[in-house]
C-alpha cells in the first residue's frame, strides 16, 4: 500500500468527519497506523459505534460526537487541525429521492459549514467526498472531469453543489478545497444491511446466508467498482498536492468497468456456489454506465492505485467472511 509511505510532518493533526462511517473508519484506522495524529467527528446516524471502540484505545485517536449541520461543532472540530477529510455525508441515490430536503440540509449546507470552519481555523487543505453520480445523464465513457451531463437525483445535485463551492473558497478565500469523485467505493467495513446497501457487500451476504439477491434491470449496468485502499490513498495524496490543484474535483476510480452480471457471477464462483439472482425493476436515478478517466488524478495528485477489481474483491470477501461469521 503506497499511501503508508508518505510523509506529512509529524505535528499533523487530521479530522476526518463522519469518521465512524464506511470511508472515513478506514481513513482514521489508515492515518493512525501511519503514527499521525487523528479527530474523529461523528454523530453516528448512519456510522457505527463499532468503528470507534476499535480505535479509541490508540492513543493518537480522538472521537467526537457532533454533527456538521451545527456550525459551532465544526468550529470546535477544526481548532489545531491541519488536514480536514470531509466524508460526512448522506449516500444513496434512492434515498435522497425521498428525502430531498434533508439531504440538503446535510449534504450541502453542513459541508459548506465544515469548509467556512476550515476557513477560519486556518485548516491547510480541506479534502471532501464528491461522487461519481455528478455525470448524471452524460453517455460519454469513460467519464471525464468537464464533461458532465443533467443531474439525476438530488444526491448529485448536493454533490455538484459542494464542488461548486469548493471552487469558490480557493477562488475567494485561498482555501485549499479538493473533490474526490469516488467511483462506487467497496471494502472491508461496508455496511450490507438495509435496504440502500451497497451491492457488493449487500450480495455477499445475501448468499453467505443461502439468499437469493435481487439485480435492480438487466444487469448489464457497469461500474468501476474501487477498492477502499485506494480511496485510501487519494485522500493522503490529495493532502500532499500543489495548491495549483486546489478548487479542482478529481476522478477516483481504477479505471476498470465491470458489468453488474459479472460481478454477481464472480461473487457466486469465489464463494463456490451456484444461484441465479432474481431481477427486479431498475431504480430511480441510476446511471446506466461508469467508468472513470483517472488521468487527471494521476497528473495532479499522484494518484496510483494498487487495487484492480480482482485484488479487491478477493480481500472484500475474505473480510465479509470473517466479519459474517
């Protein structure tokens, strides 16, 4: 894993919001391994407590209980902090259909919070989740930074907002902002319960427990499913950027394009077994294909990912059943 290798000076003090979360755990396990100094903010409504007993026993390991949408906490949250990684965000596509207004409130009104608290707290860079999804309709692939077409949900919307005014607090106030567009994220700690689980940790269990996952159309959608590790390592790296590349957004992704199908067949075959998935109807707001174009990362963050699509999942799912015994 490349990111262990970089260097940041040692006095460094990260806080990773929503760090009890999928991503941001990973974050906050990976910066302290490293011996860096980490603030996990968390209000753990969709984080889990788990991730933070696991780490609280680190001595270079701090939680706290707040939410982004309090400007006062966020304040309180960046006092001393050098590196801001800001994953506390609402996820799902479907789920912001029927929750408009609240992922507003959460998405855009408490990332801009967490980017003026930055601001005034003299914050060096402010690193925080974008997504893939600000595509929208745009049939070109791969996707390319610049090239987007008509948003599809408002999670994409609060999404493309953040990045607007990411641009506008390095254009007006200096503030190093850097958007990770994350191209569907999987690894150990995803969540598979609920009903707005991802897919690949949602089908590993399914079929663990001798279930029959259901595939939302045809199965011939496609995605560049990436590796938590190298999620990993564009947050550091962004970290380490020029300022040149300050107010930018960023692909994160491997690069690959796997199709739905395959993957659920892949899944089947690595966990020996046999089922036929059902099919149910397609969901609202999806995109039909994803594949990221990553050179820009790689010019500009020395963005490198170790993991492809295979060495992932075979750890993914070494992790799952482990973690579903």
């Amino acid at each position: 894993m490349g990111y262990q290798k970089l260097k940041f000076n040692q006095d460094s003090i990260f806080l990773v919001t929503g760090g009890a979360g999928f991503i941001g755990s990973n974050l906050c396990e990976a910066i302290t391994d490293m011996g860096y100094q980490v603030r996990c903010l968390d209000n753990l409504s969709t984080g889990k407590k788990e991730h933070v007993t696991m780490l609280q026993n680190r001595p270079n390991y701090t939680f706290m209980e707040g939410d982004i949408k309090d400007f006062d906490t966020c304040m309180k949250a960046c006092e001393g902090v050098t590196y801001v990684l800001n994953q506390a965000a609402w996820g799902s596509v479907p789920r912001s259909i029927e929750m408009p207004l609240f992922y507003e409130d959460n998405n855009v009104k408490g990332t801009l919070n967490m980017m003026e608290a930055a601001r005034q707290s003299g914050v060096k860079k402010f690193v925080y989740a974008s997504s893939s999804s600000v595509y929208g309709d745009h049939p070109t692939l791969p996707k390319k930074e610049g090239v987007e077409g008509e948003l599809l949900s408002p999670y994409a919307l609060t999404k493309r907002t953040n990045e607007e005014y990411g641009k506008l607090y390095k254009k007006l106030y200096g503030l190093d902002t850097y958007g990770l567009r994350y191209f569907n994220v999987f690894g150990r700690r995803q969540d598979p319960d609920g009903m707005y689980a991802a897919v690949i940790p949602k089908f590993i269990k399914m079929l663990l427990h001798g279930e029959v996952p259901t595939i939302n159309g045809d199965g011939k959608q496609s995605r560049d499913f990436t590796y938590i590790d190298n999620v990993i390592e564009a947050n550091l790296k962004a970290c380490l950027a020029s300022e040149e590349a300050g107010g930018e957004a960023f692909n994160i992704g491997y690069g690959g394009r796997e199709y739905l199908i395959d993957i659920y067949h892949a899944l089947c075959d690595a966990l020996g077994m046999k089922v036929e998935p059902k099919f149910g109807p397609d969901r609202l707001g999806d995109v039909r294909h994803s594949n990221a174009d990553i050179s820009k990362a790689r010019a500009l963050l020395d963005y490198d990912p170790d993991y492809d699509f295979k060495a992932g999942i075979t750890l993914a799912i070494d992790w799952y059943k482990e973690y579903l015994k």
